[in-house]
C-alpha cells in the first residue's frame, strides 16, 4: 500500500469505505522492521498538508479538525469487528493530528447526545478504540460502568443499576471536561441519549486556546451531519 495518501483526512474519510477500519488492517500486516518507516512517512504527510492549509487559510483548521474527528468517531459505529490493528493505526495517524493541533494552541471538543441499541460500543469498544489517538474519551455511562466493574455488577445488568449512578457520573464528566478545558486537552465527550444540559460546562468555559466546539446530534450511522459552534 502506498501510505503517502493526499490529504490528512484521507487517513480517516468515510464516504466511500470505512478507511480507518481497511488501512489499519494493512498497517497490521506491516513488519517491525517497516512500522517505523511508515510511521514518519505518514507523520511527514499529515503535518505538512496541515501546515498548508495553516499558511494558505488558517480559518479552514476548524473544519479540518471538526471533520477528522467525526470521521474517528463515526469509524467507531461503523466497524463490525475490532482488533489491535486499529488501535495502532490511530496511533500513528490520529495522534499526529492531535498533536499537530495542541503545538499550533487548538483545543478540540467534540460532543454528542446519539442513542444506541447495544451498551457494548460505549462501554467496551469507544475507551479502547480512543485510547491512543490523543483524544480523552469522556463519558457518563462509561464512569458509571467503571464503577459496576469494581462491585461485580455485570455489564448485562447495567441498565438496571445506572439509575444508582447517574447523578455522580453526569458531575464527574463535567468536572473532567472543565479540566480537559484548562490543560488544553482535546477530547470527545458523549452522553448516552441526553439533552444539551450535560454539556453545559463544555460550552461555557472559556480559554486563551482557540477552542473547536463540535456538536452532533444525529445518527452517526446514518449521517455525516456535524456543526461547529
């Protein structure tokens, strides 16, 4: 595979295939030997098409970022099976990405409300599939299981015992998005079928950063639909 793609967000598009899911299962099959290699040559691709588009209209960033992180966000709902492969390929693009924003003094937020039929994506799937793509996984449902975890509760039983946790959770993200605000931290922040209260915090704090707020409300499994606010 030839891993010098045109753009940034070609390392990630969903239009026409999953890319995140396809490319990182080439990107497994690399050696130890060639890993490395691959990894600067993709590291020297994405940062300097994003010190293009800096030089050329730095109002475009926003929208570059904004349409990356859907992308992640969506690859997430749209792949049937998940494995390492994944993990490694985000590592070696999505962190340059992340990266590459945080030296240029960006801070991205992105925040969704979606509904979903099975609990095992956010609770299992999305903190492993973020963990290494420089994007903080925040999540009420995702405490609150924690929380299960650490008293035996199976996951099959926690839409019985969420209720028990919900209060504590919702604050516990919301102190953490505060955080996430003050240290510059880029991070994804999803509440399970909640209204816009919970994002409160998200939206009102103010930084010297030049902050990306993105919100989606609509499916991602059925849309690419996003705004920037």
């Amino acid at each position: 595979m030839d891993w010098e793609l045109g753009k940034a967000t070609d390392y990630f598009d969903n239009r026409t295939m999953n890319c995140i899911w396809e490319y990182s299962q080439e990107y497994g099959k690399l050696s130890m030997i060639e890993r490395p290699m691959v990894d600067l040559l993709i590291k020297h691709r994405i940062e300097g098409w994003l010190d293009q588009i800096s030089s050329y209209n730095e109002a475009l960033l926003p929208m570059v970022a904004a349409s990356i992180v859907d992308d992640i966000y969506r690859s997430t709902n749209l792949a049937y099976y998940f494995n390492e492969d994944v993990v490694d390929y985000l590592n070696a693009t999505a962190k340059v990405v992340m990266n590459w924003y945080s030296k240029q003094g960006f801070q991205i937020q992105y925040m969704t409300n979606n509904s979903f039929s099975d609990m095992l994506r956010p609770l299992v799937v999305f903190p492993r599939f973020f963990s290494k793509t420089g994007l903080l996984y925040l999540c009420p449902q995702y405490y609150a299981w924690e929380q299960m975890e650490k008293k035996g509760i199976p996951i099959e039983h926690f839409p019985l015992y969420y209720r028990d946790y919900v209060a504590e959770a919702t604050n516990a993200m919301r102190e953490l998005a505060i955080r996430c605000c003050m240290a510059g931290a880029h991070y994804v922040h999803l509440d399970v079928d909640a209204g816009p209260e919970p994002f409160d915090a998200d939206f009102a704090y103010k930084s010297n950063l030049k902050q990306v707020q993105v919100f989606r409300k609509e499916a991602p499994q059925d849309s690419s639909k996003f705004e920037i606010l």
